[in-house]
C-alpha cells in the first residue's frame, strides 16, 4: 500500500499568521496520537508573511480522510477557520523514502 502526503499553503488573514500557527501546533500535538500519521509540520517563509504551509504523510489516504472525522480535529478546524482568508496551491503526494521516512 501507498504512502499518502500533503503539501499545502494556508493564507491567514493580514496579521493573523501567529494565531494561525498556533492553532497548527495545536493539530500537530494531536496528529502525534492519530493513527496513521507519520508526519505532521507546520512551516512558515519570511518571504509570505500570511502564508501557513502544512507538510504532512499518512500510512495510507483513508488514514487521512478518518482524521477529519474525529471531533477533535472538527474543533480545530473550527477555532482557526477564522483566522484562514484562503487556501492555496494543495499536492497530494505519494511518499517514496528518505530520512525520516517510516517504512510500512
């Protein structure tokens, strides 16, 4: 079976950036009891001074899918969902090998 990652840019309102990561943390100390989930960051570049990126690898995509159900990432999603102006570009990724790189 397939590795499934995730690479994705988040836009969080002018000046919002800082309570958005923290509310990404907060997703990431969770995904570290999720089953399934391999790897969980939240990135940010000095360059996108509103722009969140979120890298993430799954044991499988249905993994991921569960993940959105639990209620607790319901509430997450909800406390940041207004701190977000939008989404942008989003690549699923099917995950190969290197360091880091849990083997199944």
């Amino acid at each position: 079976m397939n590795k499934f990652g995730l690479f994705g840019k988040i836009t969080a309102h002018t000046g919002q950036r800082d309570a958005l990561v923290k509310v990404l943390l907060e997703a990431a100390t969770l995904m570290e009891t999720v089953e399934g989930c391999e790897l969980y960051i939240v990135n940010i570049l000095d360059s996108e001074p509103d722009a969140v990126w979120v890298t993430e690898i799954w044991r499988d995509e249905s993994d991921h899918k569960a993940s959105l159900m639990m209620g607790e990432t319901k509430a997450i999603i909800q406390r940041g969902r207004p701190l977000i102006a939008g989404f942008g570009e989003q690549t699923k990724l099917c995950p190969v090998g290197g360091k880091g790189f849990l083997e199944a």
